[in-house]
C-alpha cells in the first residue's frame, strides 16, 4: 500500500476510536514523520486509544527532526498512548527532540494509560514536561530515557494519581545522582505498584507511598552500607507491601540471598525473576 491510498483510506474513517500504527517498509513516513496522519484523525472525536511504533534506520537532519510529529497535539480525547521509538543507526550524532510528545501530553488531560519507550539518542524531557498535569493518569511506563531529576520528580507531584509506574533502563541525566533525588514524602500518595532495575528503588521507597508490589530489587546489594540503605527503604513501606519481585541474571543459576528482605518485611511473599 502506497502512502497516498493509505491516507485517503484513513480520511473515511472518522468513527475510528482505536488506532494502531507501525509501518516497517521505506516510505515518507520513516523520514518525516506521522504529521499526514495526524492531521486526519484530528477528525475522528472517539478516537481515545492510540499505539504507533516508529522506527528510523537512519536520522535526518536536525530541520526534519525537530518538525516530525509536530501534529501529534491536535489530537485531544487519547486516553491510552503507546509509543515505542526505534532507531536503528544508534551511532548516529544527531539527537532526537521529545518536544513535541510534552506538547501532546499538555492537550490530552483524559489521559490514563500512558506508555513511551525510547531506543535511540533521545533528548530529556525540558522543564515545560514537570508543568503537565494529567488528572487521570493512573499508569505510566517509560523506558531508556534519560531524566533530570527535578523535572521528573515535579511531574510525579502533579500527577498524584499515578497507581502504576515502571522506569526501566531510565538515567538520571548529567550532574544527577537519582532520578528520584528530588522525591519528597507524600509525592505519591496513590502508588501501589513500582518497576525499575538498579537501586532507584530505595530512594522511592523512601519517600513512604502506599506500595503493595515492588518489582526489580537486584541482589547486587554487596556492601554493609547498601544494605542498610535498602533496609531503611523497606521499613518506610512495611505497613503496605506485599509483594517483591527479586530479579537475577539468566546466567546466575546460585541461590538468592532473600533472607535479609523476609526480615525487614515479614508476611511479604519474595518471587524470583530472570533479567
């Protein structure tokens, strides 16, 4: 299928209220952007639902760049967004924008399901992501992003309402110890479920939400101070948990010292995972 015939398809279809994307042949799109087709279904009024993968085998000029899916805020009722970026040359200089996703976040409020993973040289949100605020967000999933701590930490205050959050392979950006170094007590008054990798844990943990489920304690937890850190951690949400989710390399076939968590945090059921 040709560009042009598959916009003047989409074009009639204004009851669409589901919409999934991802185009793996060259065409306009991969270089472009997905403008043209926002553009049309900025005229279909029950479209809440919205997955697009976009995948970019090489990265064009920094003009191109910084226009793709510029359109993407003319659409307003999304309430689920799934976003999955692939860049295929990950060598290449150039730097990819997130502008124009905090544009798009700023003109859905209905938002409530929210899911974005990044693979490529993908620039931090600026500070204009930590004044969005998204009175129904209630899962928020984000992947290899790099964050300022400040600007994330504000925008998890704005948005209390978050239940579920997952940080997976997310960094604090330049001059940042922690994503999460900026967390204050009560920030997350309604978490229940939290995913990440690494230790980023214990400094949420520390900022004592309500969480039922913590999935991605790593057992490289070596050192006397490490360990009393992430004891402290767990002792600010004893009252709640429920549930932890150890995680172990896939060639790690030894037993899991998990003895010390059952200490901290009696009652609370301890699984294993494979990374």
């Amino acid at each position: 299928m040709d560009e042009a015939r598959f916009l003047e398809a989409l074009r009639l279809m204004t009851r669409l209220w589901s919409f999934g994307f991802q185009w793996f042949d060259p065409c306009k799109f991969r270089e472009e952007g997905f403008n043209a087709i926002w553009e049309i279904l900025q005229y279909c009024p029950n479209l809440c639902i919205l997955n697009v993968v976009e995948l970019l085998y090489s990265l064009p000029n920094d003009t191109i760049l910084n226009n793709r899916d510029t359109s993407l805020h003319k659409l307003h009722n999304i309430e689920s967004f799934d976003l999955s970026t692939i860049c295929l040359n990950p060598t290449d200089t150039h730097t990819i924008p997130t502008t124009y996703l905090a544009t798009f976040l700023s003109t859905n409020p209905l938002l409530q399901v929210l899911d974005l993973s990044f693979n490529g040289p993908y620039l931090p949100f600026a500070y204009t992501f930590a004044q969005i605020h998204l009175p129904n967000l209630s899962s928020l999933r984000i992947s290899r992003l790099a964050f300022h701590s400040e600007i994330l930490c504000l925008f998890l205050r704005r948005n209390s309402s978050i239940r579920y959050l997952s940080l997976v392979d997310c960094t604090p950006a330049p001059q940042t110890t922690s994503l999460f170094h900026h967390l204050q007590h009560n920030d997350l008054p309604n978490l229940k479920y939290f995913l990440c990798h690494g230790t980023e844990w214990i400094p949420l943990c520390n900022a004592k939400p309500p969480l039922s489920h913590l999935h991605g304690i790593s057992p490289e937890i070596l050192d006397d101070e490490q360990r009393r850190r992430a004891v402290q951690a767990l002792r600010c949400v004893v009252g709640t948990l429920r549930g932890i989710v150890v995680f172990r390399d896939t060639e790690d076939e030894g037993p899991l010292d998990v003895g010390w968590i059952e200490e901290v945090v009696p009652g609370v059921v301890v699984s294993r995972q494979r990374r």
